[in-house]
C-alpha cells in the first residue's frame, strides 16, 4: 500500500526522507490507508472532523518517526470492583452528564482507572483499542519524567545543572545560566511566543523548523531567541523549552529519547503496544514537547506508573518526592507561587485542588488526570476543531465528577 503523506511546506527532497523513515510497523496500523490532513492544519485548525479524527490517529504518517518498543509481561487491566456508573455535574446554571462531555469536548476515546483497574472505556470515531493516537504536549510530561529518572541515574546532575553542560548548540545564547528547574518551569526567561494559530509565532517557527527536516534546525531556532527576563523569574508557556529539555535528557544519557523510554518505563512497566515519537529530522532527534502517539491502554498505564510514584519492580525509578514537587505548584525565584509544576498542570477547580489532582494535557483534547487522593487515572483522546478555546465544557470540571462517582 502507497503511503500518502501531508507535505504543505515540505521541499521535495525532506518528502523523499520522510517515505524513507516509514515505521517498520505501518502496515499493522489499522488506520494506515485513511485520508490524513497537513501538519499546518493541525494548528491553524482547519480540519473538518473526519479529516481530524484521521489524522490525529495518523501522526506517524506526518513526520519520520522513531518507535518506542514494548516488550516483555504485559500489564494486565482488569475490570474494576466497581464500575463507573451514572455521572452528573452542574458547570454555571447547566447540568452535564457523561454522554454530553463526550459529544461537546469531542473525545474520540477515553479510559478511567480506579485503583489500577478498569471502571470505564469507550472508543467512538472508529478508534478500537490498537488506535495509536496523538499526544500533544502530554509528551512534556512524559520528557519530564525522563528527565527525573536520568537524576535518579545519575546522568543528570540535578535541578540545578546549567542546561549549556549537555546542550552545546545553546552555549552562548540566552540559555547561558538557565538551569534545569527552570526549563521544567517553563521560567527559563528567553523570549517565546506559543500562539499555536499564529503563522509569525515562535511555536510556528519551531513547527517550521521541524518540517523543514533539517538536523540541529530546533536548536539554532531556540538560540536565535533573546532574554526577555532573569531566568527563574517569569513563567511563559513554551514548547520551545521541551525541545530544550528533550536535548538535555539526550545530552545527559547519550541516546535517544525514544530507546531511553523503551528500556526505563515501556518495557520494565508492561506497555502492550510499540509507541511512535516524532522526529526533528530522519533518523534525528525526537520532538520533545509533542509527536508522541500511542495506545489509550499504555498511556493510562503511564498515569498509573506516575501516580504510583514510578514504582517498578517494588523500587521507584523516580528521586524522592518527585511526584509531589514535580506535580504540585511550584515557586518562582522572588516567592510567587505558580499553579504549574515540572510541565504538569496542577488542578484548578475545587475539588482537584482539595484532591491534589493534576493533569498533562494536550492540545484539542489530549488528557491524562491524576487524582491521588481518589487513586483515580482517566485519559481521553480528542479532536477538537481549534487548538484552544474550544471545549464547552472545563475537562476538570467533568473528571472531578468522575472520580468523586467512583467512591
């Protein structure tokens, strides 16, 4: 079967690399010969539903890949004691229920786990469980979690390794005296601008400078940039910083993101399916901050594994404490408190608040929740039609519901 690929932008010769790079597994895809849109559409959100739905399960189709390899016992899921049962939730002067959420934020699929256990899962849209979906930037949080575990190793040398000792593109930019927590803060005080609709952004630069499929385009795009504060002072959302901070986890362990994933939580945790993860050019460097497609099953596996404090085996893979400061608010150098952490969301409504619960999400409609209190794990794939601003209803409003229906 000819693979098509959606090429807006690409110059012959990066189209010629990327039907090179076809994963070795693309004709297990069962989605593999569906109509795929551009990567530009993706963000300028200008795919009409079916074409989303397609393409968001198609990602690999868009950008060489490289595989994330499960391997070993597989960890099971059992149906839980108690499954999900009637939820119900006002949000103003409205009342919302399960079937709602899912019609108005446009989930493709979602999964709940309590206790570790299946309550709920559904998959709509033609998904089945084998759909290898797209991330978004859930990937920050999963490049994060890499980074902790290189600390853990002893590859990183800790929250405060200046980020210039593993990336040598960036020495002499304004990444001189950024440190690691400030990268994971998203504080790093260069200059970004991530408005995803916006052709003259950064984040579209940056988008540019993948598509182009050059080796080290990323890195020369983050170096040009200039300081716009002290590092460690203002937080200002950046994927630019992701693909800082996958450089730096490659830099530290000295090989890919994707085999490091493979052989430190794909495999020891039991993930059922290989998984794919962009790349900045053929056989290059992955995408740190999106591009990561997998299965609804692995990636609330991977909910389970953070919730669980990144146990494996009985022993944490993760420093002491990780999940608790990485996941809760964090505090900027002059003592302001930021509801963000190590590129998790904290929870801003009531009850995630009270519950500790918090998030990595991703744009139109890509969640994994976390509730620790409820040992609660729900993940939803979605395909909204605009990157933001386009789910009726708050998602954390609808999984406190959940969760609190689940006790």
């Amino acid at each position: 079967m000819t693979k098509r690929f959606a090429t807006t932008g690409i110059a012959f010769a990066a189209v010629s690399a990327l039907m090179a790079a076809l994963p070795a597994d693309a004709a297990d895809n069962p989605h593999g010969g569906e109509r795929i849109g551009t990567v530009s559409q993706i963000y300028d959100g200008k795919l009409l539903p079916d074409d989303a739905v397609s393409t968001f399960r198609n990602i690999d189709r868009l950008f060489p890949t490289r595989t994330i390899r499960a391997g070993g016992t597989v960890r099971e899921l059992r149906p839980a004691d108690k499954p999900l049962g009637e939820v119900s939730f006002r949000l103003g002067e409205e009342t919302f229920d399960l079937y709602d959420v899912m019609a108005l934020d446009s989930f493709t699929a979602m999964i709940v786990l309590k206790d570790g256990k299946v309550a709920y899962e559904t998959y709509q849209r033609g998904n089945t469980p084998e759909t290898r979906w797209m991330s978004m930037s859930v990937a920050k949080s999963i490049t994060s979690t890499l980074a902790a575990i290189a600390i853990k190793e002893g590859k990183l040398s800790g929250l405060d390794a200046p980020v210039t000792q593993y990336v040598e593109a960036l020495k002499g930019s304004a990444y001189e005296g950024v440190t690691l927590r400030d990268i994971l803060m998203m504080s790093s005080g260069v200059r970004w601008n991530e408005t995803y609709t916006d052709p003259a952004s950064d984040r579209r630069a940056l988008l540019k400078a993948q598509i182009s499929q050059e080796p080290g385009s990323a890195m020369k795009l983050m170096a040009s940039l200039p300081r716009a504060a002290e590092p460690g002072t203002v937080n200002n959302y950046s994927t630019g910083e992701t693909q800082v901070l996958g450089e730096i986890v490659r830099g530290a362990v000295g090989k890919p993101l994707a085999e490091y994933l493979s052989e430190t939580i794909w495999v020891p945790y039991g993930m059922e399916a290989d998984a794919n993860w962009w790349l900045d050019s053929p056989d290059g460097h992955e995408i740190g901050g999106s591009g990561l497609s997998a299965t609804l099953r692995d990636f609330a596996r991977f909910g389970q594994f953070f919730l669980e404090n990144g146990v494996i085996g009985g022993v944490s893979i993760l420093p002491d404490g990780w999940v608790r400061q990485a996941a809760g608010p964090t505090t900027l150098k002059d003592g302001s408190k930021l509801d963000y952490g190590y590129m998790w969301w904290t929870g801003w409504t009531e009850p995630s608040i009270a519950d500790g619960a918090f998030a990595a999400i991703g744009i139109q409609g890509q969640n994994i929740y976390i509730n620790p209190k409820r040992n609660v794990v729900i993940v939803t794939f979605g395909a909204q039609p605009k990157p933001t601003g386009k789910e009726p209803v708050d998602p954390l409003v609808f999984f406190d519901a959940v969760a609190a229906a689940l006790d």
